[in-house]
C-alpha cells in the first residue's frame, strides 16, 4: 500500500509538485485522480492537490512539500541553514503568487480553464514578462533558485516552466530567458521529472 494518496490530475501543476517531492524523497504514492471541485471534504476550497496520510487530511501544496519533508526521510526539500531555508520560502512564496498570478493564469484562461476576456488574459502576459526576467536574473547566479542544490523552491517553479513551450507569448518569453533555459533542461533530466511527464494538455485543469 503506498504511503500517500495524492488527490488531483496528472496536468495539474501544484499535483505535479507533490509528485515531484515524493519521487525526490523516494515517498511510494498512489495518484487519486480528482479535479477542482470533486474533493468533497478533502479540502472545503475544493483545489487541488490534497493528499492523505493514514489518518492526516491536508491541502495547500506548500503545507503538503513541508509536510513531506518533515515526516519523511531522503534528501531534504528545504535547507538546514536558516539564511537559506528563508531564500526557499521566499521563491516558493514569488512562484505561488507573482508567477502564478501572471503566467499561470495566462496558461490557464489559453487552455480554456480560466474564461476571462482577451484583455484580462493579455494583461496576465504582460504582468508574466515582468515577473519572468525576475527568476531569470536569480537563476543566472546560481544553478538552482537557492544555491547549488534543488530545493522546494525549484519544484513549485517546473511545473508551470514545463507548458511555457506550447504557448504562444511564454514560449517567446521562455526563449528570452537563457539561464530559466538553462535550468529547465537541468530540471527535465532529473528522474522525478521524468516519471511525472503529463499526457499534451487538451481540456484539462491548470
């Protein structure tokens, strides 16, 4: 039986990132697929992902990654160092909030999950070309976002980098940003990101 059901779809970008921590910890899981708004009482914001652990119901992705890492053994998600434990929070908190509110949203409403309007979606791009050049700078200091070692941070920042080549406006930005490149082609060859590749989006939940 596996240690930790992992409620959410493959595509999902914040499922992905509990799946990526549990590949990165060796943590056997097991993937419950459930959209937005099906997880009843695993999570009353009806989001995703959830995960359950014996008797443990959490959500939030952040309290999911710190939950992991605290519970279970393998290479650690956050560093020891307090300086740096910090650095991890604070990109972990730039991906969850000025990434997320521009590119994501534009990935989502250009795959049909967000229907705004076109201004509003056009709006989310130009905020992305702000936000984006950001962790482009930080990763041309270091081979990761806090220092020479993965942490969290980069595991929150993949999932959303990993769609920016089959969209018009983030592929371009993508392409603008060589050491984001740089870092993706790193992130892509680990294991972890290799055993949780989605099926090509179509009509499924950002």
């Amino acid at each position: 039986m596996a240690d930790i059901k992992i409620y959410g779809v493959a595509p999902s970008t914040f499922t992905r990132t509990a799946r990526l921590a549990c590949h990165e910890k060796g943590i056997d899981y097991e993937l419950v697929p459930m959209f937005p708004g099906q997880l009843g009482a695993l999570n009353p914001f009806q989001k995703i992902p959830a995960i359950s652990h014996g008797d443990l119901t959490l959500y939030e992705s952040t309290a999911i990654l710190r939950y992991l890492d605290r519970t279970f053994p393998g290479p650690m998600l956050w560093p020891q160092d307090s300086r740096q434990a910090a650095l991890c929070d604070q990109w972990v908190s730039a991906v969850n909030d000025a990434l997320v509110n521009s590119a994501l949203r534009f990935l989502a409403h250009h795959f049909g999950f967000l229907p705004v309007p076109q201004e509003m979606a056009d709006k989310y791009l130009a905020k992305a070309k702000e936000v984006v050049p950001v962790f482009d700078r930080q990763l041309g200091q270091s081979r990761y976002l806090v220092g020479d070692s993965m942490t969290a941070a980069d595991l929150f920042l993949a999932p959303i980098v990993f769609n920016f080549p089959g969209i018009p406006g983030l592929k371009e930005l993508g392409e603008a940003s060589p050491n984001l490149a740089r870092w993706m082609r790193d992130m892509s060859a680990r294991p972890s990101m290799q055993a949780t590749v989605p099926e090509p989006i179509a009509a499924r939940a950002a």
